[in-house]
C-alpha cells in the first residue's frame, strides 16, 4: 500500500510541475530561437589560405532564383561584420582584381510555402449546429468542397566561401564554406553580430595561421 500511495504523490508532484512550467518553444525569445549551422570542406586547408574578397551586394534568392541584388544598411554592416571576422583570422581583404584566395558571397533566401487543407471531410461528419438561416439562406445545407490555404514566408542568411585560389588549376570553382543563419529577428541590425560570431564560434578552422 505504501509503495502504491508514494507512486501516486509522485504522479500528481509531476502533474503539478509540468503545468506550471513554460512551454519551452512558444516562449522562445528571439536569440533562442535562431539556428546557425556551418558546412564546410574537410579536405581543405583553411590556412593556406591567406586573402579573401567578399560581394559588395547581397544577393535576394527566391524559388531558387537571383531576383535582385541589393545593398541597403543591413546588407553593408553584414558585409562589413564578416569582413571584419575574417581579418580577425588572420586574413586580408583585397579586391576582386587582386587575386583573391578566398571568394564570398552573401545571400538572402526567401522562401514562400503554400500548403491547403481540405475541410470537407470535416464539415461532412460534424453533428454541431450550423444555420444557413444567419447568411441569409433559410432552409440551405452546406455541401462543396471546404479548402483553407496557409502560407509560411522563411527568410535565411547564407553566405558562400569559394576556392579562387586553386580555381585556374582545377578548371572550376570550389565551395569549401557555408555558414546558414535563420531564426526570428534575424534581419534586424542589432541581430548582426551575434549571428557572424555564432557561425566564427563553430568555424574555428578557418584561420590564417
């Protein structure tokens, strides 16, 4: 009896605890909720590497298109916070006519998702109350098909490192780095540096010397 009695103050201890705590993803703040995932080449050494040239736009992607190339405020500090994060390596910034080592491009990838729920199923078999008499249809039942639509808009950072270096030998152009920054508040200016020293933070291998 006494191992029962303490299995169920157990259970009610934990009912208890459970509905007084927060759901942990409908109160993630923005910071939390953001997502950073780096890719890289294993098969390259970063350090043999020593200049780098980055895009002075950033590239709109949608629908796995270029739709524009654009150079706002946030596009310029972006730039300019990655540039700053790969001098802080060891790396120096030439121009794109210098002979680069490195190549990075900087993208904004906006996704549209559309998806539709048919209803009519649901409408068939509900047994509740529903009066055509309050849309001015006295005496009318329901029937048709019933589709709602819903749509999700995605916006993702991505930036690109490419292999100029080794480029006039292999006859192409090598991506060796990506870094994927997606999340709320992501676009937002105060956002910017935290996201770059997020993808530095799990890069530690990209370094001069």
């Amino acid at each position: 009896m006494k191992n029962y009695l303490t299995l169920a103050v157990l259970v009610v201890a934990v009912f208890v605890l459970g509905s007084c705590t927060k759901d942990p993803v409908k109160n993630l703040s923005p910071e939390e909720s953001r997502i950073y995932i780096t890719n890289h080449d294993s098969t390259t050494s970063f350090s043999a590497f020593k200049t780098f040239s980055i895009s002075d736009s950033v590239a709109i992607i949608s629908g796995n298109h270029l739709q524009e190339k654009t150079h706002d405020a946030f596009d310029a500090a972006l730039i300019a916070a990655f540039a700053n994060a790969m001098t802080q390596r060891g790396y120096k910034s030439v121009a794109k006519d210098q002979n680069p080592d490195f190549g990075i491009n900087v993208n904004n990838i906006i996704n549209t998702y559309t998806g539709y729920v048919d209803y009519g199923n649901y409408y068939n078999d509900y047994y509740g109350y529903w009066d055509p008499y309050s849309w001015g249809y006295p005496g009318y039942g329901y029937y048709g098909s019933y589709i709602g639509t819903y749509q999700v808009n995605e916006g993702v950072i991505s930036i690109d490192m490419f292999d100029l270096k080794n480029a006039p030998e292999s006859g192409k152009i090598k991506s060796v780095w990506n870094g994927v920054v997606r999340g709320k508040g992501i676009f937002n200016d105060g956002s910017i540096g935290t996201s770059v020293q997020a993808l530095f933070d799990q890069s530690t291998y990209i370094k001069a010397n």
